[in-house]
C-alpha cells in the first residue's frame, strides 16, 4: 500500500488520505484516531500541495531542533 502512494500517479489518493489522516488526528478523544495522525497526513498533503511544503519544512526543523536541545539538557542534567 504504501509503495503505491509513493507513486507519481496516486495523487489524488494522497490527498484524501492525508484529509483523513488530519481529520482523524482531530478527533484525538477517540481511542485508535490519535494526534500522530495529523503530522503523517501532512506530510502526505505536503508531496502534492505545494503551499503545505514550507510550513511542514519549518515545523520538520522546528520539532528536531526542539528535541535535540531537549535532549541536551537532560543528558546535561544526568551527568
């Protein structure tokens, strides 16, 4: 399945399961629907829609940045 999204062909099925995949996000009350879902579904819109690839850049830069120096600090506070 996932071979095939990758498929330059399947971009209409991308987009509709990235939809999904945020809205499903959204619903996080629900127990198998999860907020993990709302980053992969953008993702998945971010390779077809053109105006979601600097925002989902960003937030890509953003969050490994915000976990590297997380992870600084408590290696930092241990020793």
């Amino acid at each position: 399945m996932l071979e095939g999204l990758r498929k330059p062909g399947w971009m209409i099925a991308r987009i509709i399961v990235g939809f999904f995949l945020v809205i499903g996000g959204m619903l996080a009350i629900l127990p198998v629907l999860n907020v993990w879902m709302i980053p992969v579904g953008l993702l998945l819109l971010a390779i077809d829609l053109p105006i979601l690839r600097g925002p989902v850049t960003r937030g890509i830069i953003f969050g490994r940045r915000r976990a590297e120096n997380i992870r600084r600090t408590w290696f930092r506070r241990q020793a």
